[in-house]
C-alpha cells in the first residue's frame, strides 16, 4: 500500500530517515489500530511525515514563496520548524493528497498544537519512540507509552520544552498551548 509514497521518499531523503520514516509510518499504524485511529492515514501520514527533510534551506525557502506561506518570528529563527510546515504544503500541492488529517499531522508532528487530533497525537508520539530512535529519554518515553498515549504525549512534550529550553531556544507558541491543554485536561477523559 502507499507505494508511489515509499518509492517518493526512497528517492527524496537519505537511507537513514527513510528507515526512519518507514519505521514511524508502522509504529503509527500500530498506535492507530491499538487507539481506534485510521492505520491507513496513520501509515500514511508516517511516509510521509519528513519528506522534505533533506530538502535544503534555499528549496524550503523557495517552496514558502511559491506556496504563499510566512513564517513567524520563531519558525524565522528556527530551521528544524520549516521541514514539518513545507512537508504539509508538499503532500498538499505537490503530491495532492487532500485528506486534511494527514496533511495536519504532518504540519504539527513537530511543534504539536492546541487540539490535537488522536491521528496527531499518534503521529507526534511514533516520531519520538519509532524503532531505531536510540535519544537519551527514549525508553522513558516508550514506557510511558505503555501506559497510555496521552500519558506519553504529556511526557513527550515535556521533554520537547525541556530540551529547547536548556539549549536557550525559543519554544514555539504552538507548543506552549499544546503543553498547555495536556497539562490542564490531564486524566479528566
Ligand atoms: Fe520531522
Ligand atoms: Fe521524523
């Protein structure tokens, strides 16, 4: 399934975050049959979630001016921000994939938002603990995966803040509202 995708991002990125995006697209699919998400939009949207990582900054730039997109004063700042931003416009007007959730969990799989979806939620969680990820956290991480997706979903953007934060670099607004609504609606569903 997906193949013209798996052959796209074969072509398009570097063997090691093929590998890696091939192992988050399972571990979506995987999350999503165990959370009753779509496995198929979670496949999906895993694919193809860093498709234009390896794209240089001037053809992101490039993309932004073409597509009509201005970054804020943070993604201005921040590169590792632009991949996630340019892969959406990507799978949307290059690839034509009209399936509004996968094109928004790919946009948010690195800052998350304020509502997340599940299939966001999904996304964002099998990009930190997909197979080959080896990070220091990492295994906490999948434990608190063992003991629920939002549980680890708190915990992974905690860990997000926390490493932004002792490096000194901005933490994206869309992140704070995420942390935000996780800490503040915590165990009340
Ligand atoms: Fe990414
Ligand atoms: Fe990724």
């Amino acid at each position: 399934m997906y193949e013209q995708y798996i052959d796209l991002i074969k072509e398009r990125l570097r063997p090691e975050r093929y590998i890696h995006s091939m192992n988050v697209a399972r571990c979506a699919q995987q999350l999503a049959l165990q959370y009753g998400a779509d496995p198929d939009q979670a496949y999906l949207a895993g694919i193809l979630h860093d498709v234009c990582k390896n794209d240089s900054d001037e053809k992101m730039l490039q993309m932004f001016s073409e597509f009509g997109i201005i970054l804020d004063n943070v993604q201005q700042h921040e590169k590792k921000l632009w991949h996630a931003i340019c892969g959406a416009a990507y799978v949307q007007r290059v690839l034509h994939i009209e399936d509004r959730a996968v094109i928004d969990a790919i946009r948010y799989h690195t800052t998350a938002r304020e509502h997340m979806t599940l299939l966001d939620k999904i996304l964002y969680i099998a990009d930190f603990v997909s197979e080959e990820r080896d990070f220091e956290g990492v295994e906490q991480l999948r434990e608190s995966l063992r003991i629920g997706l939002d549980h680890c979903y708190v915990d992974a953007l905690v860990f997000s803040i926390q490493e932004l934060t002792q490096q000194k670099k901005p933490v994206h607004p869309d992140t704070c509202l995420a942390y935000n609504q996780a800490v503040l609606t915590a165990g009340k569903d």
